[in-house]
C-alpha cells in the first residue's frame, strides 16, 4: 500500500491540523513506516470484534480489537517484528537483547527465534510465571533483574555494552512504534464508519503513538485517547508538564503498563496527536476484564483490560450515547494465580459504579 492510496487529500487536512512544518514531516514520515513495517510473517491481522453486552450497558456501540489473539497473546509482536527486520547482518549476528515485564519480550522472543538470532530478556523479579514460561519457551535466555521496569532496563542496556548484543528497545524507537502502529492501519480498514474515540492502553507509549500517528493523518476528528492506571501515569503527567517525567512510585498491578516515564519518541508524537488520558483505579480495571470475558469469553490481563475501563469512565463522565468507542484489547499474559483477586476486586468496581 502506498500513502497516497490509503488517503488522497489528507497532507492539506495534516497541515491544518499541525501548522509546524517540521512535525507534519514527522507525521508524514511515521505513517509511511507504519504503511511498510513487515509485521505480518510472524503477527496476524485481528479481528474488531463488537462487545454486545458493554454497549448494552453503557448506551454505545463498543467494539474490541483483539490484540489478545496474537502468537503471544500480546500486541507487542508487531513492534518486535518491525524492529528485527531492520537489523543489518552484523546486528543480528550478536544477537539481541531487551529489558521487558513480559510481552515485549516474548514478542522479541519469538521473532529473533523465526530468523535464527539468539535472543536475552532481562525481566524483572516479580514477572509472572506465564510470561517467563512465554519467553523461555521460545528460545530466549532469561534474566531476572531488579524490582521494576526502569531497574530491568538499566540493566539490560549495560549488559548489551558489555556482551556486545544490540539492544531491541520495548517502545521507544521508531521501528517499533511503526509496527504497533498497525494496529491503527488495521482498525480503520475494519471499521470506516462513523468513529469518536478509540482507547488505547499506555505503558511507554509505543502502542499510543503508532495508533494515534496512523489514525490522526487519515481521520483527524478521531479522539485518541490514553488509558493508565492511576498508580503509573507516565503519560499523563508528561502531558501536563509539557515535558517527560519520572514517576516517583509505580504501582505494579497491571504490570505490562508499569512504566515510570513514557518514551522519548512517543512522547513527541503523544504531545500532538493524544486527545486526553484517562486514568483508572484497579478495581476499574478488575470490573473490565469481567466486562471484557462476559462479552468474548476471554480473560485479559490488567494492561490488556485498560481501554474497556478507560470507555467505561469516558462514558460515565461524558453521559455520551449512540457513539462508536473502540477499545483495544491489548494483552492476555496473566497469571492463572492472579484471577481470584481480580474476580473479587471487579466485584467491588461493580458496587463503586453503581454506588
């Protein structure tokens, strides 16, 4: 596909929109990567699936991508596919190295394990068992390292100095927001009718970015909207500050999101092309797995959760009707162990919605 096909007249409705010269470049240049990112020998294209008995529920038409159906249940194949493909034959040959708390790296896992490339994911101490099983399963060495995310990362960049591996960042690098930005590509394709928000899971922004730079340049009147918990709110609070931040505190419960502070090259395209972000209490986030399996029959995890609770709280604060809200369902790495906690705190989101 060539970006004149997929959309005629929008440079003049890009330039409108975003007077600076130099990030309609940008813009211009990220959907031209997203337009070719081989994603597609390893991830498949989802189906958006319509949620019957949420839009019931909350007087929209809600519709779920289901980016829990990939080969590791997790959106992040497409951005780890993007990103190996572009390494010359030195890169690979040394293999591959990333920091992950989960479906990144089984993600890069399975793509380095696909072309031969040797392949080390640095986790951190409180990964769930499923994704460390995810990760080993395909063929990659393990390191667990550090109590969050950010001490993972540290990490693993300074092992890759210092063994020689190249290192595969999980969200902020431009291949890897191009893959993600698939997704985008797909949903409009899937569904060209009327559309008002589409919600977006937010950890590092990799996802966000690449959906918001695709959709934003063929339907500008489309909300993007950013979804975190309330306890890792990267985003959130970068975009209130006009700038990056580094969270003090992380909290570790939807652990595919706890992210300290949004990436770099996410970040310069959130700060133009995100409508809002929404944040939500785990109890919000337990009551939409629930909403989530009652209309699919398939348990998400917490980050993988985030846009059906993020539509939940836009509609109860908007008192909106008759719309059409996408959410997508980004992940279903959880630990079998974790779902009676998540039932019962779902059941206290219930009371808090209809208290």
């Amino acid at each position: 596909m060539s970006l004149a096909s997929a959309q005629p007249a929008v440079e003049d409705r890009a330039a409108d929109l975003y007077p600076p010269a130099a990030f309609r470049a940008l813009h211009r240049s990220y959907v031209e990567r997203i337009l070719r990112a081989p994603v597609y020998d390893i991830a498949i294209e989802t189906p958006l699936q319509s949620a019957p008995r949420l839009s019931a529920a909350l007087g929209n038409r809600v519709l779920l991508k289901r980016e829990d159906l990939q080969p590791v249940h997790s959106f992040k194949i497409r951005g780890a596919c993007a990103r190996v493909s572009a390494l010359d034959e030195q890169a690979r040959n040394r293999g591959v190295i990333t920091a992950s708390a989960g479906n990144h790296a089984q993600g890069l896992a399975l793509a380095a394990q696909q072309r031969g490339i040797g392949a080390i994911i640095v986790m951190p101490l409180n990964t769930p068992e499923i994704k460390l099983q995810g990760v080993r399963s395909r063929g990659a060495e393990v390191v667990l390292y550090g109590s969050s995310f950010a001490e993972s990362l540290a990490y693993a960049i300074g092992l890759a100095e210092t063994r020689g591996h190249t290192f595969v960042p999980p969200y902020d690098d431009p291949d890897v927001i191009a893959g993600q930005g698939t997704v985008g590509l797909e949903l409009l394709r899937q569904h060209q009718g009327p559309l008002a928000a589409i919600f977006v899971p937010v950890g590092g922004g990799g996802l966000i970015a690449g959906i918001a730079a695709y959709v934003k340049y063929l339907r500008p009147e489309v909300r993007i909207i950013g979804v975190e918990p309330v306890g890792s709110n990267c985003l959130q609070a970068a975009l209130a500050a006009d700038e990056r931040v580094i969270l003090s505190q992380v909290d570790s419960f939807a652990d595919g999101v706890a992210v300290a502070q949004v990436g770099a090259h996410n970040f310069e395209l959130c700060r133009h092309l995100v409508d809002e972000v929404i944040t939500v209490t785990t109890d919000q986030i337990c009551l939409a797995v629930r909403d989530i399996y009652e209309d699919t029959r398939s348990i998400t995890e917490p980050a993988g959760a985030l846009a059906a609770a993020g539509i939940r709280a836009y509609v109860g604060r908007e008192g909106c009707t008759g719309q059409v809200l996408i959410g997508i369902n980004s992940g279903a790495n959880i630990d079998f162990a974790n779902l009676g906690l998540v039932a019962e705190r779902a059941g206290r989101g219930d009371q808090e919605r209809k208290g």
